[in-house]
C-alpha cells in the first residue's frame, strides 16, 4: 500500500509549473518491489511456480508501473490487471525483453492492481521483475470515470473538421512518459525509406528513457463532443 498524497498540493503545483514542461497527470513513488523481497510465491505440484503482488494507491483513477530490470525467461508469463479482472495487460513473455532490461506496463485502472507472474520449473528462479516507479493517476488521463473534461488544445480528430487529415491523424500520438504526458509524430524523411522516426518535444524525453515510454496511436474519444 503507496502513503496517501495530497492531491490538492499536487495539482497546485501542477497549476504552478515553469512553461515549456509536460504536463502531468501522475505522482511518481519511488519504490523497490522484487520478486525476492516481495509478493507470493506458489509452488504448482509438478514444480512451477506462481508470483502474486498486489499494489494498492488508495484514489487512484489508474495505477502503471516501471521496471528498472525486467528479464522473462522462456515459457514465462506476467499478466499486471486490474482488481475486477476487467482490465488485463498481458500476458508479457521474452518477446518483451530490451537489451538495457527496462520496460513498462500502462495505466491498469483503479486504486489497486495484481501483478501475477507464472514461472515454469525448466526456468526457475531466472526471472527478474523489478518495479522502481509506482505512478499514481490522480487527474484520469484516460478518462476511466467518463467524468473528466476534455482540454481546448486542438481539433478533435473524430469531428468533421479533421476530414482530409487522416495521414496526420494516422501519424500520431499521445506520448506517456510515466506521470506526464506530452504528444508526437511518426515522420518520413527525405529518402522516403520509412525510417521510423517518432518526432516529439525535447523537453518531453530530457532526463527519461524513452525504453519506458507508451505510445498510444489511434487515441479517439467516442464522440466529437
């Protein structure tokens, strides 16, 4: 269980933060949750394991995670999903492995999520799943309640009025960098060898790596209004 926050003094400081910065829709706990020293483990009869974790931040429109090592050997799953099983990410495998081990699971919603984490016997204990950054959605990015108000900050691209830019649609992005949130492009270049190149603020990556980064293409609300 995450310390309660004040959530007025954050959207103060929201109100108040130095132009040109993402805007933020997450506090960030800092955290060192590890399949050694947290969680469950349940041994299966024929020698598989299960680890569990739950994680909760009591008022908490969405809760996401990021993984400062994460290493699934072969035949390894992890599923993160929400308290209600309404809402499943997953399930993760070694096709999700980088190089540098980081990695990243997205807004699950609610105050509360379950990490569940299957590990076969032909691979025991060669798993690393370890959660550096607990970010607790106050401000419904996602809009989970249908309660939030939409921002004035462009066209939305379901109305009549984006008629004849599907291209540019189709090209872009909103950008979660983990508790902020910014925008962004896929671009061609001049050699038209579609390299794929994602064009964004620098101010939105300075000081992240983008390993944990979300890319939420085809992002549409349900009505124009």
């Amino acid at each position: 269980s995450m310390p309660a926050l004040n959530i007025n003094e954050l959207i103060e400081e929201d109100n108040n933060r130095p132009p040109a910065t993402p805007f933020r829709y997450g506090y960030k706990f800092d955290v060192n949750y590890a399949l050694n020293n947290a969680g469950t483990w349940t041994t299966l009869e024929n020698g598989d394991r299960i680890w569990s974790l739950i994680i909760e931040s009591e008022g908490a429109y969405a809760i996401s995670l990021e993984y400062s090592h994460f290493y699934l050997p072969e035949g390894a799953t992890l599923y993160v999903f929400s308290e209600d099983r309404a809402m499943v990410h997953g399930g993760y495998t070694n096709e999700n492995n980088q190089d540098d081990l980081l990695f990243a699971s997205p807004l699950t919603k609610g105050d509360m999520i379950i990490l569940e984490y299957y590990e076969p016997l032909s691979s025991y204990n060669e798993g690393i799943i370890e959660i550096d950054y607990i970010i607790h959605d106050y401000r419904d990015i996602l809009n989970f309640s249908n309660t939030r108000e939409s921002r004035s900050c462009g066209d939305n691209v379901v109305c009549d009025s984006a008629n004849g830019y599907e291209d540019q649609v189709n090209a872009t992005s909103w950008l979660d960098m983990g508790g902020y949130v910014c925008t962004g492009a896929m671009i061609n270049n001049t050699s038209f060898d579609l390299t794929p190149y994602y064009w964004t603020a620098w101010h939105c990556v300075e000081g992240d790596n983008p390993s944990t980064f979300r890319f939420y293409f085809n992002y549409e609300t349900s009505t124009c209004s």
